[in-house]
C-alpha cells in the first residue's frame, strides 16, 4: 500500500475533468460556475457599458488624502495595525459603528457589533448557525444574489414573499408564514433588504415597518434586515432600521462598501448578546479575525474624515446618475417595458415585455455591447425570467444614456424576433448562481 | 397573527440565557466558547508573561517604511486598491505567490492559486467543500487548533495519526487508514502541517516525505498540507513540499501572517484546478473577494521591499528566542518533564511529569503570572492533558526565561500537590476548544 508508485486507480475517479468529483461534500454539490459568468468577463471592455456591476464609485474619494492617513496609521500604529486582532472586530471600530447605526435610529453598544469581512460574511455566518439542510429561509422576491448564494451554500430552502413598490407584502408574508407552518417547515429567518433594495430599488414603506415586525414577533421569526444603501438615500433623511424598534428579534447587517469603499471589505452585525456569541465563534473558525489593518483604516477614517460630507457627495453623484438613467428609459425603451422608481441605492429592475427572455437576450445585448444582470439570479426558485437588473453606480451619466440606447435597440430586435417566431421557452436553470464581484 | 403586539410565548423559548437556544443548526450546537477564553484575556496585562499566543514580533518590521509604501499606493492606485476584486484574488498577488512558493519546489502557476482571508479561511472552505457530517478527516497528534475548530464546524470526524521526532509516523498514518476503511468509514483528507509544526514543534524528515505521499496515492487520500511556518527554518534552506512532489494530490495551503503580518489577513491556497474552481466558488459565497487593500499592499511589499532579507531577520530573532527558551527549559524545569527541539517556527510542545494535568494548572500559572496553552485544545478526541505549548515569538528573550523560571516553579508545586493527594482526575471537557487569536 506504501511502496511510493502510483495505482492506476487509486485516485478519486469521479472524472476526467474532475478527478475529486465523487469526493465532495453535499453542500459542494450545488456550487456551480454561472453560464452567464464568462460571459461578464468581456464586460470589462470598455467599449462595452456595462449596467451590471454593483461597484461604488471610489474614485470619487480623495484618494490622496486617504492614502496619507492610511501611511500614517501604519508608520504611528503599525505594531496593532499589522498584529492580529480580536475576532469580534476592533473596539475603537465597532464605537464609530454604533454612531453610524444611530443615524438610523439604532441605539447599540459596541458589544452588541461583530465586524465581518464584508455583509456577505455576516450573511454566511448567519446561515451557518442558524440552517440545517432544508430548513426554510423567507426572501423577498427577487432578492440579493450574494445572500442567495449564501442560503444555497448551507442547503437553505429559501421561499420567496412578494414585493410591489412599497417593499415586501404584509399580507403575503402572514400567508407565507401560515402556509409553510401548516405544512410543517421550520422557517429559520426572514431575510428582508428594506432601503433601496438589490435588485430591486424599492423601500419597505414606513407604515409597513411595525406590521412587518409585528408578524414576525407573533410568528417568533428572527429578522434579518440587510441595509447596505440605508444612508445613500435621494430625499430626505434616512428611513427608521427593523432594528431600531426591536432589537431582540432583528439582526441588522451594515457595510462600509457603499458609504467608503469596498476594498477593505469591512461590514458588521449588530446582534442579540446570544447570536453575537455564535457570530463571534463562526467567525474565529472561519478566518480566525478581520484584518487590523482594513479596519483601523476604517476608523481612522471616520474618526479624521468628514465622512459624512463624502456621503452627501456620494448620493449627490448617484442621483445624478440615476435620473440619467431613468431619463433615458423613458426616453428609449419600447412599450411593454416597465421599470422601478428607486430613491436611493444604485439598482433598477426591468420587466420586459411579454415573452421575452433576459438570459436568452443577454448575449445579443453585450454583442450590442451593453450588459446588465439577468433576472434568475435574484430568484431561488426559477423566477425572474422577463426582469432585469441595471446599476447606475458606476458609469458617468452619458455612458448610461448610451447604454439605455442600446439597450432599447436590443429589446426592439428582440420584440420584432418575438412577433416572427414566437416567445421563446424560458431558460433551463432553475436556482440562483453565485454571483461575480460583477453581479453584486 | 399580526396585530403588531408581543406575545408572551411568541419568541423561540430556548433559555432565558439565550432566547435562540433551540432555533440554531446542528452544527452550531458545538459552538462554545473555550472555559479558559475568560483565563486568556487577563494574559494581555504587562505583569504576566505570556508564551500562550502565536502572534508574531510585526515590530521589527520597519513601519515607516511599510507606511509610506501603503500611503503610495492609496494615492496612486486607490481606484483599484479600495474596489472590489475577483473571489480568486489579485493576479499581480497571485504571481507573486507562486515566486513564494518556488522557494520550497512547487512550480505554480497564478492560476492554480485562491488568496484567502489568512489560510484559516481555506481550511474552512477546503472542509466546507469536502466534508459531510460524519466524514472522517484524519490529522496529526497533536494538530492544530484552529483546523480543528474548522473540522468541527463542518461535523468531522477528526482521526489523530501519531507523531515522533520525525513528524507524523508513516507507519501510523498506514495503520489508521486500513483500520478506518475495513469500519467502512469515508475519509477525506489528511492534513498535516509538516514543517515546525503548531503546537509540536516537529518537522516532518525528508526521507519520510515520499512515503507519507505514497501512502496517500495508493488510499486515494487527498492531502492538505498547511505550511504557515515554512520560510522560518533555523538552518539551512527550506523543506521540500509535499505539493511540490505530488501537484495532483496536494494542497497546499501558505500564509503571509509570519513573513510579512498577520494584521493584512492574506493567505492562499494552491491546489489542483477541479478543486481550485470549487474554492473560488466557496470563497464567493463567503465573503464576495478578499481586500483589495490588503492584497494590493502585500503585492507592493513584496515587489518593492527586501522581503527575503526581513525574513532572514524575522528567522534570525525567532531563534535567539527559541534558543532562550531551550536553555531555561533546560536549566529550571524538574525531572520528568519533556520538551520538543524546534528547527523552525513559534513553538515548543512541553509533557509534564505524570498526573498533571495542564488545564487544571492554568490558574495557578496565571496566579503566578505566566501563561501557556493547554494541551488538550489540541486534540479532537480528549487527548493531551498532560502537555502543554509553549511560544516564543512575540516576548523578549529576557522575558521569555523570567516566564519560565515561573512556569518551573508553578511544575515543582504541582509536583508537591500531586505527591501529597495522588493525581488529578483528568479535566473533563472532550474535544477543541474554538481558538481565540492568543491559541495560534
């Protein structure tokens, strides 16, 4: 058995192409490249416009002044800064994050945060201890690719609840709630983007805020309210957080990715004391602690910076972007298309006229060189076929209009193709893909 | 059902401790935190000396000059520095990487390699992809405690294999496998940390190499080789890796955590592509990308400094500690008591004389101002209560030997309590305690 020569078969034989493929987890089963992933790689091209991406506008930071602070936080604090850390996140961070929540009208202590790397890593922690394989995850419907994605991961059955353009439905989350009751399943969590929603661009109405928590505090479900854009909304101030008016029953997930920069993959999760202790623990096993050095930028950012200017100047420049956008759908788009309205974030959702299919046109589209997301990633259960998402966060104002001018001529060809040969069957996958940085 | 009221009974029952106790997954129901958690945070205080963590001695790095690089490289490349990144990481990093790894004989190409959030994250993606619950993971005797907390997270099974002097005994790993398969049991890897090995100290010899390859080919048994220590060899070149000998059965895991610092969390995986594709995806889903920030600001370092040199100094530093350690082991410990000869590394595995108990010691060590790691943190399975690891990476020599003139005395008293009222039972608690940072 030792003598040091390999046997013919004495590898895992699963296949040629993947000689560990009767090897892996169950979990692992499910993990596959998206069809559409190659796809987006030209999509970096610049002679393509692409409304796909989800990724902020750094530049519009002022990159040397960061750049300074960031030398001087290593020259002064260097033995902290590159040492590790605690694996509940930096003291003097989660203090400045308990002043952000408080804009939202959250009262925490920095005991009550976790840091994470990134919301994603709160959203794979979250499913981590709280799924077992089949158990039920409500989503709103479309809901964020990455949290789809981490629900898949841990063999969640995620149930989607309708939405219209006040957020999620009270009504069809009671029925939701009942239904899945009645039939036996244990629903683990209601996972909810309320502000400015990805995909999207809607916002849970304020008059739905207490019937939503209502529901789940009679129906004993935890809230999970995951609100990157909260701060980055058009008019006004910000919307009240879940949070805020039950903080035993909501976990609340923030980021810095949209308000500084997604470089440092730096979120958090305020918690229950009894979840932060599990956060805390799935955390240390899965990457041991943050980096140092990302989240003392962080603070050191928000303690020097005037950070909340650069928020102003970021929502400035996004509603700029945004009318652009919506400007130029009404402008270009034929009849039967019908889009949302959002009031913050980055995202619109398209819902294309009858019988056409947004995986089947994308191809076209990015020939047409543009690009956007295609529906059926925001859906767990094959939905999403006639919708599309477009972002208006990171490309100038008249690339947009550009975009949604080509856009609108792909969707005119592929109506003309629809009246000649019929819509056509819609695409086979059923289930959300991991996304791509590119699909956020 | 939704009157927006708080029922009595609504929220789940669990505990009035912990109102979620009975909603959390199974595989969270292991998540505790370590009974000597409490003990470590008083380690921090100046008074007492630690040789308990694993971090490394980041001072003598030379933080001006890090600082001004990483100022740089915000001011000039902060469009890419803070935006998001690919899940698979930096191609100009990854490049890097694979001239790092050419130092211990692996030929690898960028693409074979996953950067990851230190390499604690790619052991908890490597079992995430591989382990079902149940599943068998076999691993060194004692094994590291943070891939254990990985296992656990993930259900495994964890097998220790013995070690000797030598590293892990060929005839040994041999042995368990045939005992495993003929039980019908299903393994999936072997992980090994072969050089200067966390918490034993022992380096696997060279003559064993092929074999332990070997054994593993004929069984069919991927292995996971984790080689944070490998640059850090008191004499001579580096180690020949397992990977670089067997590319398909391999992988390989490294860390920038004790070349450069641990505070940017920059680790990798270099593995073969079926397996690589898989960790990409699990990468995705956990945390979207890894910092750009971080990864960018190692790529510099390594491009732009002498990094080579700093870790002949890093080697150089680590060894006169190692060497006062040895030496006031030598002079101060009592009869009975054993201890590993590291080559390399951070660490030396103690075995106290019979009938004590390393665990139940604790107290009295920190009482009387020192602190070690308890051995049975270690070993999945209840195993070393009568061991303990000592470091010698982050406190000053002078301090080091102060620490274990300490240490001694509190052995002779315990050797007085033991021979005055016979042994202690074993202390109770079976399995890994979920390391906190100062457990590396």
């Amino acid at each position: 058995m030792s003598d040091g020569t390999r046997h013919a078969n004495s590898r895992p034989q699963g296949s040629r192409i993947d000689p560990y493929f009767d090897q892996y987890a169950e979990r692992a089963r499910g993990m596959v490249a998206s069809e559409i992933r190659a796809l987006f790689a030209v999509t970096a091209r610049p002679e393509i416009v692409s409304l796909a991406g989800g990724s902020p506008y750094v530049t519009a930071l002022p990159l040397d002044v960061v750049g300074d602070m960031v030398g001087r936080l290593v020259a002064d604090r260097g033995s902290v800064a590159l040492q590790y850390c605690t694996a509940q996140g930096d003291s003097g961070l989660r203090e400045k994050i308990c002043e952000v929540m408080s804009l939202e009208g959250i009262r925490a202590h920095p005991d009550d945060v976790v840091v994470t790397v990134g919301s994603q890593q709160a959203l794979d922690l979250i499913t981590r201890i709280f799924v077992d394989p089949g158990e039920v995850v409500l989503a709103e419907a479309p809901s964020y690719v990455g949290a789809l994605s981490s629900f898949a991961a841990y063999q969640a059955d995620v149930v989607h609840v309708a939405m219209d353009d006040d957020g999620l439905i009270p009504e069809a989350l009671e029925e939701a709630i009942a239904r899945l009751t009645a039939a036996g399943r244990r629903i683990k969590f209601l996972y909810t983007v309320p502000n400015y929603q990805n995909p999207a661009g809607v916002t849970l109405a304020a008059e739905r805020r207490p019937r939503i928590l209502g529901i789940c505090q009679a129906a004993g479900l935890l809230i999970i309210e995951d609100n990157p854009y909260g701060l980055l909304g058009f008019d006004g101030e910000p919307m009240r957080s879940l949070r805020a008016d039950d903080p035993d029953g909501v976990v609340y997930l923030g980021t810095f990715s949209k308000t500084f920069a997604p470089g440092v993959r730096v979120g958090w999760a305020s918690a229950p004391p009894a979840i932060r202790d599990k956060l805390v623990l799935a955390a240390e096993s899965a990457v041991l602690c943050h980096s140092s050095f990302s989240q003392l930028a962080v603070g050191e950012y928000l303690a020097t910076q005037p950070w909340q200017e650069q928020v102003k100047d970021f929502r400035e420049l996004y509603r700029r972007r945004r009318d652009a956008m919506l400007e130029a759908l009404a402008a270009e788009l034929p009849d039967g298309c019908r889009w949302t309205t959002p009031a913050g974030g980055f995202y619109v959702w398209l819902q294309l006229p009858e019988g056409i299919d947004s995986k089947a046109m994308l191809p076209r589209a990015v020939s047409s060189r543009v690009a956007y997301v295609p529906g059926t990633g925001f859906y767990a259960d094959g939905g999403g076929t006639d919708h599309l998402r477009l972002s208006y966060c990171f490309p100038l104002p008249e690339r947009i209009r550009e975009g949604v001018r080509r856009l609108a001529s792909v969707i005119e060809a592929e109506i003309d193709l629809c009246a000649t040969f019929g819509a056509m069957p819609p695409h086979g996958r059923v289930g959300p893909e991991t996304p791509g940085p590119g699909d956020l």
